[in-house]
C-alpha cells in the first residue's frame, strides 16, 4: 500500500519532500475524488497550535484513516493570522511531524477558506497572493469563500481565482452558504442556488471537488441550551445536484460542537468531508501550562478579543511548553481524533483509497 501511495505523490511536492522521503502527501483532487464513492468524511483538522498533530497522526496511523490538515485565511494568512503560522511555516510543521512521529498514511494540506469578502480589486489581490504562498509552500488543495458576495460576484471572483489551481490539478473546494457562529441565524444554502453556482462555474471551465454550504450548521462552541439544527434532507438534495456537475461530496464546517451521533449520519447525506477547528483549540488549551493560560484569557479581557487571537501572540511560549504538557495534549487530541474518525466511518479510508486508486477491490 505504501508504495502505491507514494508513487502518487504530486511532482513539485516531491521536490519540496526529497526523493527518499516517506511522507505520504497526496493531491486532495486525488484523494476526494478516489473516496467520492464511500460513505465516509475526511477529516479536515485546522491546527491552530501545533502541539495537537502528533495526535492526530497517531489516530489516523492506528486507524488507517485518511485526514488533511488545513488553515484559513484568518488562522494563517502570508502574514501568519491570529495563529502566527504563515502556509511555509504549517507545511513545515506539518511534514516535520510526519517525519518525526514516522506517519505512513496519506493526508493533503489544504488552504481552507481563501476569503474574498467583497469585489474590490485589493481583496481579490490579497486572496491571490495567499493561494500564491500556498502553492509554493506546498498545499495541494485549496477553498475558495466568496460566499459573502452575491451569487454572480461569487461565480466571478472563485472563477477567476481557481484557474492557477485547476492548471496545477489541485483540489479544488468552493463554497455556497456561509456557516456561521453559534448564535446568529443561519442562511441555509438551497437547491436552486447550487444548480446556477455550479453551472456558472462550469461555463468558466471550473469544475470544483468539493462544496461547501450552509446546512444550518455553526462554527465555534455551543452554549448550554443551544441547540444543534441542521438540515439533513436539504443537504441530500444539494449532493445529489452538486452530483449531477461531478462534485465528489459535500464539506460540513461547524463540526465542533456536534455530536458525535449526529456527525455519524451526515456521510450518507453527501458530507465527505468534515473540517474540525476550535475542538483542536480546547484540547491544546486543556493541556497547556496554567500560567500561559491565564495569561492568554488576561490578553483577551483587555483586547476585547476572541481567545483564540491570543495565539500568534502568545505562539513562541506555546512553542515553548514543557514535554509534560505537550505529551498531554498530543494524548488527548490522539483520543479525540480516535472517536471523530470512527464517527466519519473513516476507519481503513486509507486502505479504500489505494482500492479505489489502483482498480483493486
């Protein structure tokens, strides 16, 4: 299996690797389109502090499970985000980790969320100067958000901006519906508005994996007596016409505060892959040293800001934390990403991979 798998890892990625490296870094066009038959979500991790990847990895080793790691524009942009982390630096991590924790099965890194908020032409600079620093770094699977836009801006600017990565034969993800945070009301994406989205793009030549849209899902933690509503029959109508323009599958955001036996059913409405973020977060702040944690939440008081921008601030003593601490976040991410993995019934999705890849059954 490893060698198959090797054999298939993209040219310039290669460069990047060395000839000899064992590290299993796939074309996400490749990977989402070869799993686009099974019923399982690839889970897409945003690791905002590192110290959570050898978990993960861990997980997905034991698991034979197939995952990618991933940042938005927000978590790290060319000038690193609220996280600090610019796309050469998370590569380089993420590879450093394989190397180190001697991670087998194949993953892709991903540009998730590549943000165009509006139509000016310094927006649409900034995204394209992001997709430049990820592709040179390394990803080989790309998200563009225009979703903020009205749906003809949409099709123009994601049409536009996904050409570098439809030359390249990236993954290629789009989106269709904005998640938001718990807390504010949902827009839930409709059927009629996917079928003009994708056949726009298609008469650009742009024929995206993966779509992303809004099924009445949120992003970040629920609150006590919140509840979870998400769509479940829209989400099956919107794959099955997503289906009809070749898309592989459908990605879910706001997976954090979902549980476990809901996450379970959304493969066999079209998810195919589930993108995990603030949980990361909690685990790592669960597991780092008290005093830094006082401190970042001491930051945000004053800020008026999020936690989660403390981050970048605060990302060299994070860095930093004794082996004691990062042991215990990595084993608590390793048991979180044991369960999402079995809930995505992505156990053996690597094994199906090469089976799907190779003709093999």
């Amino acid at each position: 299996m490893k060698k198959s798998l090797l054999d298939r890892v993209p040219a310039d990625i290669r460069k990047i690797l060395g000839a000899g490296s064992p590290v299993c870094l796939l074309n996400g066009r490749d990977v989402m389109r070869a799993l686009a038959p099974e019923k399982i979500i690839v889970m897409g991790c945003n690791a905002r502090i590192r110290h959570v990847i050898p978990g993960i990895m861990k997980a997905a080793e034991e698991l034979d499970a197939v995952v990618a790691f991933e940042l938005t524009r927000t978590e790290g942009g060319v000038d690193g985000g609220y996280t600090g982390q610019t796309p050469a630096t998370f590569f380089e991590t993420v590879v450093e980790y394989a190397e180190q924790c001697a991670f087998t099965r194949p993953f892709f890194i991903h540009g998730d969320h590549i943000t165009v908020q509006n139509s000016s032409e310094a927006e649409f600079a900034a995204a394209t100067e992001l997709l430049d620093a990820q592709l040179a770094a390394g990803f080989t699977s790309f998200a563009f958000d225009a979703s903020f836009n009205p749906l003809t801006e949409n099709i123009d600017i994601v049409s536009r901006l996904a050409r570098p990565v439809m030359d390249a034969g990236y993954g290629l993800e789009v989106e269709l519906g904005e998640v938001v945070h718990v807390g504010d009301e949902s827009h839930i994406t409709s059927v009629t508005e996917v079928s003009e989205f994708l056949s726009g793009l298609a008469a650009h030549g742009v024929h995206p994996d993966l779509l992303a849209i809004d099924n009445g899902s949120k992003s970040g933690n629920y609150l006590e007596g919140q509840m979870v509503k998400i769509d479940l029959a829209r989400t099956l109508e919107i794959y099955e016409t997503a289906r009809e323009f070749g898309v592989s599958g459908l990605v879910q955001h706001g997976i954090t505060g979902t549980p476990l036996r809901i996450t379970g059913k959304l493969a066999d409405y079209g998810i195919r892959k589930g993108n995990v973020g603030t949980l990361w977060q909690n685990v790592a702040h669960a597991g780092l040293p008290v005093e830094l944690v006082d401190a970042m939440r001491g930051w945000s008081k004053e800020t008026g800001r999020d936690i989660k921008h403390a981050t970048g601030v605060f990302k060299a003593e994070i860095d930093a934390i004794p082996e004691e601490n990062r042991r215990q976040i990595a084993d608590m991410a390793y048991r979180e990403a044991r369960e999402f993995i079995t809930a995505f019934h992505a156990k053996g999705s690597a094994g199906r991979l090469v089976d799907n890849l190779t003709g093999r059954s």
